[in-house]
C-alpha cells in the first residue's frame, strides 16, 4: 500500500508527501491558511486524520492525535486496506 492520509469519515487521499498533501486539505477542506497553522500533520491529526506511511524504516499508520483515537469508519477502512486491527478512539 502506497503514502496516504486517511480522513475521519475514511476516505482515503494518496500521497507521495504527507507535508505537501496536507497543506493542501487544510486549506481545500477547512478553508485555513498555511499562515495560520503551525504544523499541517498536528493540525490534521486534532480533526483525527490518520496517515499511512510506506518507508524503509517504517511501515505503518500513524495517528498526531493526542486525546482521541481511530473513529469507527477509520477503523474500519484500515481492516479493508491492510488487515489491521486497530482500536476504537474515545468520541
């Protein structure tokens, strides 16, 4: 499976760079401008944005919450994706 984030309601936005990718929904999904956030994947990852990673020293989903985990779609599409099992975040 190639880069990619993964939105709460889980669609799935491929990416050849998370940085790059995510100042771009920030400002097409939320409307904010770069000026205005200090770091895109942090910014995602309140709004419970997950990205998946495909690197030689790492391969796995990786989550900029701090409070909350994985909804229920997140969840589930990750099961589709990869065959992972992942735990359901707090609402």
């Amino acid at each position: 499976m190639d880069n990619c984030w993964l939105s709460p309601e889980g669609e799935v936005i491929p990416c050849e760079n998370h940085d790059k990718k995510a100042w771009d929904l920030i400002e097409e999904r939320y409307g904010v401008h770069r000026s205005e956030v200090k770091d895109p994947s942090i910014f995602l990852g309140e709004k419970r944005w997950m990205a998946y990673h495909n690197r030689p020293w790492q391969v796995e989903w990786w989550s900029y919450y701090y409070s909350k985990g994985p909804t229920q779609a997140q969840v589930d599409r990750i099961y589709e994706l990869t065959g992972d099992v992942v735990e359901l975040g707090k609402e």
